[in-house]
C-alpha cells in the first residue's frame, strides 16, 4: 500500500469535515467530486451555488455543503464571535461583515475555528500569506508549540532509503532563515508530524553542508547550535547533525562520515538550514527522482489549515485534504 493509500484509508475511518473555499478554480471541483466519490471527507465549499454548479459542468457535487457568504444563516453569529476574537486588533461590526462577506479564507477558517469544520484546504489560487494569515490571527499556535513552520510529506518510488522512500521536508514554504532555536523547534514539529502521518518513529538529520564539523561556516554554526538545543529541550527526540545530505540519509556514506551517529545514513526526517535550501531541495527530488510530494503541510497551527501550492493539481488537492483529514483526526 504506498503513503497516499494509507492515508486515505485513515481518513476514511473516521470521515472529517474540511472547507475548501477556492470553489472559483475547476482543480479545487475537480478534486471535491473525487474526494466525495471516494467518501475522504465531508465538505464544505464556500461560494454561490448557481455559479458552483455550472462551472462543475456535470460533477457529482451533490453531497457537498455549499455555503454562499451572502445568504449564510449562521452570518451574524460569525461576525460577533470574530469581533470577540479580533476586537483588540480594531475590529469592528462593520469590517467583520466586510471580511467575512468578502473574503472566502476568512470564513473558511472561521469555520474551522467554530466547529462547523475540522480543517481548510487552501492555496490553488491563493498566496501562502494569504491563506495563512486569517489562521494565525484566529487560530493561533497549538499549545506547546513555538513557532508554525511547514513540510512536505515526500514519496521516493523504488526507493529504500528513509522509510522505503517516504520522508518528512522541513521547512520547504513558510520561514524563510530560521534561527537556531526555530531550527529546533520545526525539528521537534516535522518529527511529530512524521510520526503522526506515517506512523514509525521519525528519525531527524539536521542538514547542512558540512558533516561533523568537515567545514567552517556562521550558517555550519547555526545548525550545530539548532542540534544542540533540539537535544536539550527534546530529550525524547532521535536527532543529530550537523550532516550531508548523503551521511543523513545512505548507510554507507554515514557509517563512513559520522559512524558514532544514531541518525547517520538513517534519518526519514531532514530539517533544511534555511527555505532557500528546503523549497530547492524538494523540488528536485519532486522533479528528478519523480517522487510524490504532499504539501506545504503546516504544522503548528492550533487547528490543520493547509496551504497548497499555486501550481498544484487536483490530485495535489485530494492527497493534502486527505492529510488534513487524518491532522483532523489527531485533534
């Protein structure tokens, strides 16, 4: 059974209700029809239904949940309960009627927030800001949790390296140079959500450019530090580093590099020194080895919203839904 079978069993046992608010994109309808058909989750589209089903053109949307933003029943109760939320910010009646009126992610993740759904699914024609800011603002962080940060869920075919070819990229979308304590942290997030998704004990490599100190550098510095503190404050953590790409993930070339390391030649769990290196690094695999790859995920927001990405097709769209579903679940 590859990684997206698994997970769609997952969240099929235990179905989910999941927003999608895009419903102006036909890849987002597309990939609702294919998502009710195989009964992954209960949705939610937010839109005009007139407008919704013409431009389904014959989909089988009808077990959806359509809500129009100007004929929403439960509209006045979201504005109150939004003003409640962001009334120290300046918000008012007035620009909560406007926002959520308006601006279909807003009340897509107020929907999240008031129970009406578990999860939002979003980013198909939306920036990353976009989709994550109404998060951030009425979300919020999950508890013990310092910082969101994102990964992809990667699938190598014919692969048996890191768990028979499934891997956990961190952070690939969202913190463009984390410090050493924000390395730490994403560390502690990308593990447990490898755990939670995959099921098997994550095994994290701290990646650099440098292996056990090979090179001299401010940015070898910072990982070794982020290593230092993941080990402190994450006791329970398999992590090390600084390590290559290759000494982190093929046996040989770690049982050569670093052969005292618990993570060496191992690790289904690479944490990237900065974005530039993450987003570079998973779009090559993605491409050259023409592995599956699921994401950006967030991971660290109080309830799953998951932001795809703007070239994404709807095949992308049922494979990260049904990911929300099972971080659903997990809540």
């Amino acid at each position: 059974m590859s990684f997206l079978d698994s997970i769609k069993t997952r969240a099929k046992s235990d179905k989910k209700t999941i927003v999608l608010p895009e419903t102006g994109d036909m890849r987002t309808l597309n990939a609702a029809h294919t998502i009710l058909k195989e009964e992954l989750a209960n949705l939610i589209l937010i839109g005009n239904k007139e407008e919704i089903l013409n431009k389904a053109n014959g989909l089988d949307l009808s077990k959806a949940q359509i809500v129009d933003p100007q004929t929403f029943e439960e509209m006045n109760t979201y504005i109150k309960e939004l003003v409640v939320l962001r009334g120290a910010k300046g918000m008012t009646d007035e620009k909560a009627s406007e926002l959520l009126h308006n601006d279909s992610l807003f009340l897509g993740v107020m929907m999240v927030k008031l129970g009406m759904a578990d999860g939002m699914v979003a980013g198909a024609v939306n920036s990353t800001a976009n989709v994550l800011r109404p998060s951030l603002q009425i979300l919020k962080t999950a508890k013990n949790t310092k910082l969101v940060s994102s990964f992809f869920l990667m699938s190598v075919p014919d692969c048996d390296l890191g768990s028979n070819g499934t891997f956990v990229f961190s952070d690939c979308g969202l913190n463009q140079n984390p410090n050493a304590e924000e390395l730490a942290a994403i560390a502690k997030s990308s593990a447990d959500s490898f755990k939670q998704l995959v099921g098997e004990e994550a095994i994290v490599a701290m990646l650099s450019h440098s292996t056990y100190g090979s090179a001299k550098h401010a940015d070898v510095d910072k990982v070794v530090e982020a290593t230092r503190i993941a080990k402190a404050e994450y006791p329970e953590l398999i992590v090390d580093g600084e390590l290559q790409l290759d000494a982190a993930i093929v046996p040989e070339v770690g049982q050569s590099k670093a052969p005292e390391s618990k993570v060496a030649g191992k690790a289904n769990v690479l944490v990237f020194p900065d974005l530039d290196a993450g987003n570079i690094g998973y779009k090559l695999v993605q491409r050259l080895a023409k592995a599956e790859a699921y994401g950006p995920v967030t991971q660290g927001i109080a309830k799953p919203v998951n932001d795809l990405s703007r070239g994404c097709s709807a095949d992308d769209i049922v494979g990260v839904v049904a990911i929300t579903a099972v971080q659903a679940q997990a809540n």
